[in-house]
C-alpha cells in the first residue's frame, strides 16, 4: 500500500482501513526486528493477510478513539502550519498533559513517541564515565543508545519470579547516570507496587545522588494490579526523577509517534535542549489532545483489554503454561521451547507473535492481546501448535 493524498482522503471502507492500519502501525515493531528500521519502506506497513492476526507489537487493535481519528484526519487541513501555529497546538497539548497530572507545562516534554524520549535521556546523561543500569529482559531503546555513546551497560537480571531485581538495580546505580526501570515491565509485563517503587527511588538519591531515574510508564492506563501507583504527579517534585508515557498504547496511535514525559523543571529544560525543534506533527498533536477530552474512553479501552488479556491467561493456564502476572496488553508466557520455534509454526496458522527476548528467549514468548475476537481465533491455534 502506498500512502497518496488521494488514498489518504478517500472515502470508503478500504481507505480507512488503510488510514487506519498506518495510525495504528500494527505489526511496525515486528517488522523492524525483521527486517531492520526501513524494512516497511517499500509499502509502509504491510496489510494484514486475510484473516491474518498481529499479536507482536503490543499496538491497541482497535487504533486510536473515533474523535481521535477524526481530529487526526482533520489536522491534515494544518499541514501548512507549524505545530505551534495551528489550534490545538503543541502548546495546548502541553497544558492538557499538565492539568491533567496537576503540574505546571514547564513541567512536560513532548516527543516524537517516548521512543525519542528515551533516546534523550541516555544521551543527556550517560557517558564513557557514567554507566546505564536497566534490567534483562526490559525493553532495549536506552541501553541501545547507551551502548552507541560508549557508556557501559549494567543489565541486572530479573528474579525468579520475573520481577525487576530492585535491590540488585540500586546497588548498581551508584555512581551510574542512569537508571532506566520499565514499570509496567516490557517483556514480562510485570509491575511494581508504589511502595517498592518510591523505596528504591529512596534508596538510590540516597546512595547515588546524582543518578538520574527514568521510570517509564508506557503501559500505565492498563495496570490492574491495587499496588500500584503512577511516578508521574510526584515527579515533579523528586530531584533527578524522570516519568515517559506514550499515546502509542492504550490510546492507539502507535503510528502517529507522540509521547511525553515529567519531571523537575531543571531535567526538562536539559531534555528540552537535545530536543529537535517542533517535533511532533500537526495530526498527532491533534489526535493527542482530542483524545485526552473524551474521560469515559480510557476506561472502557482498559475493560476491553482486561476481559481479552484474562480470556488468553485463562487458556496458557488450562493447558498446563504459566503466564507472567500481566498488567500491559500483552503476556509472557512459559511455553517450555524456543519462542522462535512458536512464532514460526503459529505464522503457518495466520497468527504472528512477538520477537524473541534474551535471555528467555529459549522458553517464553510474548503475545499481544488484539480483540476478544482475535484471541478466542488465536488461541485455536495456540492450542494446535503447542499439542
């Protein structure tokens, strides 16, 4: 599929399907692993095959809210217009993240996904002479740009129980300029309670004051867990505490790549710095800001999620596999072989799943959670494959 004014535009079903398949960007991170970062070049992302179904890449099935979609459709019409010159600007958005965490816009960073955040806060705060600590497995953008800076990478394994190793991370952090802590964690899609959380945020401004803590709350609107508590509204207010979170997830706009981050006014001006100058499009910054008007989307979006994510932990658990305690949309799950051997033989049924994840890579796979719909099919096959 190429992507033309005209195909963009159009009306009828196949049009917005296609619209809607590059907002939502379903499958993008498993076509990167694949095939590298221009894999999709050639056609952007693929269509689904008939009765194909994407469970690789934790994206939101459905794409983003319909107000969403249209204000993202709409903000074509500002294309003309710098971000900072159309209604909602990148301004609006800013004070619509802040009301809505109760911190001032001085406050808040945008960026192109938290993807571009988490590039950022390596880069303003490792070096040859100040290590990364993060965990193993966790997801890898900080540690990849760690490694690119010339900076040494503490990746502390997780426990048995596949939680992260918080005493083993802050032991770790002392003297490291970073400290990146995934919570809800990507692979395992395990959490952490507020309690152990602000303990070891203690621990370490105690220990290593000038370590700077990247807690990224990628998949917070999906916790379900009573324990936990969001960085965010604290922020603020904890020297050298940095919280991301993504519209890429919950709110379904993966492909329109727009984040943002909190923290103390001095860790945003150093963000801000290493920043390229109104980096988020016109229709993202739309989408963003109509999406966070709608209070009754949010909810409704993590019921959904819940019933399909227990549906598919139901299944793993009735046949004998163990699942992670998941509070993301998507699992990990102990299937006892290579999650290469798995992901091949479902590809054979229509089904893709996620990517393998050193060093578990031998027995766990990760599964996306798509539609209710999608995982009662799915789930056919799981059955089939795993027999």
């Amino acid at each position: 599929m190429s992507l033309s004014r005209r195909a963009l535009f159009a009306g009828g079903s196949s049009s917005s399907a296609n619209f809607a398949q590059l907002v939502a960007a379903r499958g993008r991170e498993a076509l990167v692993a694949e095939l590298g970062p221009f894999g999709g070049e050639s056609g952007l992302i693929p269509r689904p095959h008939q009765g194909e179904i994407r469970l690789t890449s934790n994206e939101n099935p459905l794409g983003p809210p319909p107000p969403a979609m249209a204000a993202i459709r709409d903000g074509f019409a500002g294309a003309g217009r710098y971000p900072s010159n159309v209604q909602p600007s990148m301004s609006d958005l800013t004070s619509a993240v802040a009301d809505r965490l109760g911190c001032a816009p001085a406050n808040i960073v945008l960026g192109a996904g938290s993807g571009e955040l988490l590039k950022r806060v390596a880069q303003a705060y490792v070096s040859p002479s100040r290590h990364l600590v993060t965990a193993s497995p966790t997801y890898l953008a900080t540690s990849g740009v760690a490694r690119y800076l010339g900076a040494e990478v503490q990746a502390v394994p997780l426990t048995a129980a596949g939680m992260l190793d918080l005493d083993a991370m802050a032991d770790a952090a002392r003297g490291a300029g970073l400290v990146f802590l995934c919570n809800p964690n990507n692979p395992t899609g395990t959490v952490h309670s507020a309690s152990d959380v602000n303990a070891f945020v203690r621990t370490v401004q105690r220990t290593s004051p000038e370590t700077v803590i990247h807690v990224d709350e990628a998949y917070h609107e999906y916790v379900t867990d009573p324990s936990y508590e969001s960085m965010a509204e604290a922020a603020p207010e904890m020297p050298n505490v940095f919280v991301s979170r993504t519209f890429s997830k919950l709110f379904g706009m993966a492909g329109m790549r727009i984040g943002y981050g909190v923290a103390g006014g001095a860790t945003i001006e150093k963000l801000q710095s290493l920043a390229l100058t109104m980096n988020i499009s016109v229709p993202s910054v739309s989408g963003a800001y109509t999406a966070l008007q709608d209070p009754a989307y949010e909810p409704r979006e993590k019921r959904r999620n819940t019933e399909a994510r227990q549906f598919t932990v139901d299944f793993f658990n009735d046949h004998g596999y163990e699942v992670l305690d998941s509070n993301t949309n998507f699992i990990f799950a102990n299937i006892g072989r290579p999650a290469a051997e798995f992901r091949s033989a479902c590809r054979e049924h229509g089904v893709g799943v996620g990517r393998d994840f050193p060093p578990m890579e031998k027995t766990h796979a990760r599964i996306s959670i798509g539609t209710m719909d999608e995982m009662q099919r799915a789930c056919l096959v799981f059955q089939e494959v795993l027999a």
